[in-house]
C-alpha cells in the first residue's frame, strides 16, 4: 500500500525560483496537511485542507500556497523561493478533524541558495 | 501561548527501561499523541490518549494526566531501533494539533 507519496524526496533550489512539491495519497482521507520541520522545533502546520475544494493557513503560511482540486492531491508551491524556506517538508493525511491518525509522507528536503 | 515541553535529549541502556515526559499549555484538550521518528524518516503514530490512565500496547506506554497538563511514554526492554526522537502533540480547543520539538533517545549497547 502507497499511502502517501510525495516529490522530489529533495531538491536544490537557487533563490527567487519556483517550486512545487507533490503530495499524493491514496486512502481516501479527507484531511491533508502540509508541515515543516526544522532542527529544534516541532512540525509547523504551513497549510491545511479538511475537504477537496477547501484550504486554510496553518502557523507559517507566508511564502507558500497550496490547492486540492480533488481527494488525492495536495500539492504545496513556493513562488519564490528564499533561504529561510530550507527545511524538510512533510505531507501527512487524516480521516479525520484533528483526532484522527496522521499518516505522514516521506518527506522532501529542500534547500535554497 | 500554547506551548508543550519535552527533554530535548535523553540517553538508555539496551534492555533498560526510559520514562519520555511531556508537558503541556494549551487552550483547551481533545487529546495527545505519540510519534516515533527516525533519522531521515517520518514520523510514524505510536499512541493516543484522551482520558486520564496508562494506555498499554507491547513494550511501549503512555500515560496521560489532564489535570497536571502531564503525559509520558514508557519504553520497556529497549532495543538499539527504539533510538529514534519521539513527539508529542496535543490536540487544543478548536482541533488544532501542537506539536513539541521532540525528545532524541540514544540507546547504547
């Protein structure tokens, strides 16, 4: 079983390019999350999608937009990119609205220049 | 603020036992969760607890106190793949999930 998958699995970005990471899952959830981590810190929520057709901003939202056209896909674009946004970025769904299970992807490591 | 606190680093011996806290200041409560992390993986869920008591599941437990904002996990008979960080993470008022920094456990043999 897939889960969740997302890409690149890391990428070397030079400053002011665009990006978009994927996010793919395939257990049907309606939740799907996106969050950064960083050294020393817990998981910070960028954004959020409780349904397809509906987003919302999480704690860090700035610099970063995402969409969900439908269930499956999450995709999380950064227009322009800057050194601060070196992190790795995690994909993770629920079925749920915040009790349920998150199912975490593998991670995408970006680091921009 | 909403804050949840962890040890940043904790260190056990293989076969030992280790006590992981957690505390924790949020607006409201809907319950906690545990996720192991390895080194350049995912987190994975390890345990949820939303009333007071010890939830046990094999070698690993986790005990919630909501009066005292207070959780731990407890690992038992620990095996060098039980070095990993472990997270915890509250869920407050309005469903949002909190997530502490995470508490890096070596093992050594």
């Amino acid at each position: 079983t897939a889960g969740i998958t997302q890409a690149p699995t890391s990428q070397i970005l030079a400053a002011g390019r665009s990006m978009t990471l994927r996010c793919t899952q395939d257990m049907r959830h309606n939740a799907m999350y996106w969050y950064r981590q960083d050294l020393g810190l817990g998981l910070r929520l960028i954004h959020y999608s409780n349904t397809a057709g509906t987003t919302g901003k999480g704690e860090v939202p700035d610099g970063y937009s995402v969409s969900r056209a439908n269930t499956d896909d999450f995709p999380l674009t950064l227009a322009s990119a800057v050194p601060s946004q070196t992190s790795v970025y995690f994909c993770a769904s629920s079925d749920g609205q915040g009790t349920g299970e998150l199912f975490f992807g593998e991670g995408s490591r970006l680091t921009v220049l | 603020g909403q804050n949840i606190d962890q040890p940043t680093e904790m260190t056990a011996t293989e076969g030992a036992i280790v006590q992981i806290n957690c505390t924790y200041q949020t607006s409201g409560f809907n319950g906690l969760f545990w996720y192991q992390q390895h080194a350049g993986e995912a987190p994975t869920f390890l345990s949820y607890n939303v009333l007071d008591g010890l939830e046990e599941k094999g070698r690993f437990s986790s005990f919630l106190s909501r009066s005292k904002g207070y959780s731990y996990l407890l690992l038992k008979e620990l095996q060098m793949k039980d070095s990993a960080s472990y997270l915890c993470a509250v869920i407050d008022s309005i469903y949002q999930l909190i997530w502490g920094a995470g508490t890096k456990l070596i093992i050594k043999p």
